[in-house]
C-alpha cells in the first residue's frame, strides 16, 4: 500500500486544479462597492440616532477622514504588495510573523462577524413580507438557509462572483434611482438642517459605529489582490470608482428621503427606506426597494466572503497557516477550504443581534486599521527604495498626519464601546495570539506541512 505525504497530496491536488480567472477593473470595482457599502441600505440608523443634519454632514465628510486615508493607504500597499493576503502581508513585511499573524485573526474575525450581519439584515427586511421568519426556530432556519446558499454561490469562482457584483449592484441600486425621481418634487430643503425631534435623545455611539461600519473597509479587497488582473494599475482606479459610485449612493438616497418626508425619527431604522418608498410612491415601490436591499446583501455577503477566504489562502501563502488551509477547488479554483471556515464562523456568530455585530467588528476592525497605518508608515523608512506603482504623494510628515486624523477617530470608537464588546475583543484578540504561538509549535513538531517564505522575504521577492 503506498502511503502519501501531505506535501505530495497537496502537490496532487494542485496539479489537478483549475487556473483560477483574473479578475477585471469592472468587477473588482462593484466588489470594493459591496466590500464598503452595496447601497444605502443600513444608513437609516444615523438619521434615528442624530437627526438629518448630522447624518446628512456624517456621510458628507466622514469620506474626507476615514475613507479617502484608508483607501490612499490601500491603492499604495496592494500596488506595491500585490499579493493575496493584503494587510496581513504588510503587517508582516513591516513587523513580522507575530504581528502578520495577529493582523490576519483582528481582521479575519471582524470579517466575518461582519459577515454573519448580512443574513441577518436580509431578514430584517423579508420579515416585512414574510412575518412568519420574524422570530423562533423559523428565524434561524432562514438564517441558515441563506448563509449556506450564498457560501455555494462563492464557491464557484471568483470572476462569477466579480461578474454577479455588477449585476447585483445595478439591480439594487436601480429601485433607489427611481426613488430619488418621484421624491424630487416632494423636497423641502428646510428637512435637511433639521437636528432631530425634541425629546429624542441622540445617541452618538450608535452614529459613529453606524457611520463607521457603512463607511469602513476599503482594504478589505487587498486580500484579492493576487487574482486581479494587472493589479499595480487595476487597483487604484477601482478604488477611485468605487469611492465615487460609494458616496453618491448614500448621499443622493439620503438627501431625497430626508427632504421628502416629514421627520419621524424613532422610524429611522434598519429596514426604514422600504417604508418611506411606501409613503412616497405607494406598495409597489416598497416591494422594489426590498428587493433591492435582498440583492444588495447577496453582494454585501459574497463580496466579505471572498475577502476572508482568500486572506486565508493568502496566510497560508506566508507560512502562517498550514498549507491545508490554502487548498483551493479543482473545478473552480476558489479555496474551498477558506469559504467553509468562514461560512462556519459567521453561523455560529448569528445569534447576535444586528447592533452588537455592528460593535464587534468595529472594535476589532479598530484594531487591525492602527496596526495597518502602522505598517504603512513603517514600510515608508523601512523600505523607502523599493519600487511603488502607486505612491501617496506625501513626505513622512504628511504621511503621519493623513494617517493620524482616522487613527483619532479609532481611539474614539474603541473607547465608547460597551463593557460586552471590550470583553469579547479581549477574548478574541487573546485567542489570536495562543493561534500564533500554538500554530509556531505545530510547525516545530512537523504536525502539518508550512510554507516557509522566510527566505522569499529575505530576498524581497515575496510574491
């Protein structure tokens, strides 16, 4: 009987895969769009917890100190690391394997509790049609059910999933298109400045983090970055577009509905666009946005999933994780292996209710954005000469107040979390340094097969 070694089976299933399709500007451009926002859908919190001008203001120039920065720091590292793993590559490249290796479990577990929020807001907006899947065991069921067809749908490649972004993103869109046409001659300008009922009291923590967590993101396709095609050109023009195309989909949406509409700000809720389609135009078109808002979860859905599964196929790239990990399909050359664990984290995550999901992965997400500016700065001094297609055009000093303007606003977010949330990130972020050091130990005791890119580094040809 012939035994195998893992190295030899992994080399066999290799052999036996399908070359993965690179992906285009288009596509990676409505991926970026459904990685940050996929649509106004979930915006609707901000105006219920500040009141119109606050919200109107937050989604005006939150892009001007949070987006633009993250973003910038983006197109320059993904152009100049083209690698899939994205911010865990940097993180390694700037401070080494423990600090790569942490960077990968804050962003990979924010990604995916990320992820379990999509199922969840789809809900939210069929329970509207369906009352029956509002609560008890039929909830989780439908839960379930949609977690796992849409894991199925990633599974069969990544140019299918880049493709179904653009048609996701017109379709979800286009009801929110027609909403703003019929509510034009319905505006009053005088909504806009509106600070919000007397009696409500704003609630400022639920603002940011919904501000944050509608607004955050934009490096989260890095880890895609070794399947696009041309990825030193692709990446900063598909990050401009879809900035572009991000803003414009909540402000316009925003703009129409506040002006439209009288100020009932304890309706301003997840799920609240379909009523205000209703008010405005009549069922049909609350029919319409609910659609859209079910399209644009496929695409927020798909679109997180690739990121974490492909950060994983990229860990195991460096050496992280062991190369089992890293096995991707022989038909449709996705790393089954990735979209499975990630599948299975964000169901046993689903339980939770929408604002604290929302609260954990922006405390977690906080978290890996200050080690990623930290690595970008660092990269700068430590690798000033190395070849960069894309460059920030800032000096150091500049580099370091672009970098600490949002870094400010993560203090702030971090420290108005709840006692549940410091908790949990405590936990999580303490089981993802035992990973390190528990995977460092595998890799002693030859428990599972590693690649060793020590010497790749070494010789700055890491690819």
């Amino acid at each position: 009987m012939i035994q195998r070694t893992a190295s030899q089976h992994t080399h066999l299933l290799q052999q036996n895969q399908q070359p993965p399709k690179k992906l285009h500007l288009l596509p990676l451009i409505f991926l970026i769009f459904f990685e940050v926002a996929g649509g106004p859908y979930g915006e609707e919190q901000a105006v219920g917890a500040a009141g119109p001008l606050f919200a109107i203001l937050g989604f005006l120039i939150f892009p001007f100190i949070w987006s633009i920065p993250e973003a910038l720091v983006t197109a320059e590292l993904a152009t100049t690391f083209p690698g899939n793993g994205g911010y865990v590559i940097w993180a390694h490249r700037a401070f080494g394997p423990f600090w790569g290796s942490l960077m990968g479990s804050w962003k990979f577990l924010s990604g995916v509790i990320n992820l379990a929020s999509y199922p969840v807001l789809c809900i939210d907006y069929l329970k509207l049609i369906i009352p029956v899947i509002s609560s008890g065991i039929p909830h989780y069921f439908a839960v379930f059910l949609s977690t796992c067809v849409l894991s199925f749908v990633n599974y069969t490649g990544l140019a299918i999933v880049g493709y179904t972004a653009v048609t996701l993103g017109v379709f979800s869109l286009l009801p929110f298109v027609v909403f703003t046409l019929i509510a034009i001659p319905k505006i009053d300008p005088a909504r806009w400045i509106s600070l919000g009922q007397k009696g409500v009291k704003k609630d400022w923590t639920l603002f940011f983090n919904t501000l944050f967590w509608n607004l955050n993101f934009w490096d989260n396709a890095s880890t895609l970055a070794g399947e696009v095609e041309h990825p030193q050109s692709t990446f900063p023009k598909a990050l401009f577009s879809a900035g572009l195309l991000t803003c414009l989909a909540y402000l316009i949406p925003l703009l129409a509905a506040t002006g439209a509409v009288p100020l009932d700000q304890e309706n301003w809720v997840d799920g609240y666009f379909a009523d205000l389609a209703e008010i405005i135009s009549g069922k049909w078109l609350k029919i319409f946005v609910e659609i859209g808002a079910c399209l644009s979860i496929i695409g927020l859905y798909e679109a997180q999933l690739s990121s974490c599964a492909y950060q994983i196929l990229g860990m195991t790239n460096l050496g992280i994780l062991p190369q089992v990990f890293g096995v991707r399909s022989r038909h449709f050359g996705t790393p089954w292996v990735g979209i499975l664990i990630s599948t299975l984290i964000a169901l046993a995550v689903s339980y939770m209710n929408f604002s604290s999901i929302i609260s954990c992965v922006n405390f977690l997400y906080s978290l890996g954005m200050l080690l990623e500016f930290a690595s970008f700065l660092w990269l700068r001094k430590k690798l000033a000469e190395i070849e960069r297609p894309f460059r920030v055009p800032m000096a150091v000093p500049g580099l370091v107040v672009l970098c600490l303007v949002p870094s400010v606003f993560l203090v702030y977010v971090m420290a108005v979390a709840t006692k549940t949330v410091y908790l949990v990130s405590a936990l999580l972020t303490l089981f993802g340094i035992f990973w390190y050091f528990f995977m460092k130990f595998c890799k002693s005791k030859m428990w599972f097969e590693f690649k060793n890119v020590e010497e790749e580094f070494a010789d700055g040809e890491f690819d």
